[in-house]
C-alpha cells in the first residue's frame, strides 16, 4: 500500500496555541472562536458554528494582549473547513483554516511576546 503524504499547507512557522478570538462574518455576526495555532500568514481556530465555508470572508480578532479590550484585526480568507467529529465537540463544531490577507509582520514583536509568555512550540 502506497504511503500518502499531506502537502503542507501553511507559508510560515506556526505556534501551538490555545487562546481567545472572535470571529466577525461579513454579515456582520461576530462569534466567538478558540485559537488552535497561529502563524503570521494564517490561523486554525474551532468555532461553534457550522455556518461558515471555504472561501468565505472573515474578520479574525486576536486576543494576545493582558487587557482583553484590546485585540489584533485580521481580515482573511477561509480556505478549510472541518467539522468536528461528534466524540470530539464540545461548544465547539467546526475547525477553520483562515489565510490572511496580509501577513501579520507589524505584529510580529506582539505575537512572539504573547508566543514566548503563553505557548509551546509545535514539532
């Protein structure tokens, strides 16, 4: 049986993480979201809702600040949607995949501060 490789997806070096988000859909609808693992080029987040799609557009907020009013913006693109499986869910349904719009290099000094204080290192 022939070995089957998953080609990698992601443009840049991602971090583990379990964090705070917020999901804002065109519509307007803001939901909240479970940050998984971070890059500056894109996110994997759990939402807990099955209304989103590949292709859709989305505002994510980061919160990687002390002070939970503040939050990093990232407009981008959803480019793999997952549902959970049923053993799996909790107040979560869905693992999203969202590709930034713009690489998050202005945030870069936040993200490794938040990286270093909050996080571990994926293999």
């Amino acid at each position: 049986m022939a070995e089957r490789h998953t080609p990698e997806r992601r443009g840049g070096v991602r971090f583990l993480a379990c964090f705070p988000g917020a999901v804002v859909r065109p519509d307007g609808v803001k939901q909240p979201a479970l940050i998984r693992n971070l890059s500056l080029g894109g996110a994997l987040l759990l939402v807990d809702t099955s209304r989103v799609a590949s292709g859709d557009r989305m505002d994510l907020h980061l919160f990687i600040h002390d002070d939970l009013s503040r939050f990093i913006s990232a407009p981008g693109k959803i480019v793999r949607v997952e549902p959970l499986p049923l053993e799996q869910r909790g107040p979560w349904v869905s693992r999203v995949a969202v590709q930034f719009d713009e690489p998050l290099t202005s945030h870069e000094s936040q993200i490794n501060s938040f990286r270093k204080n909050h996080v571990w290192e994926e293999d």
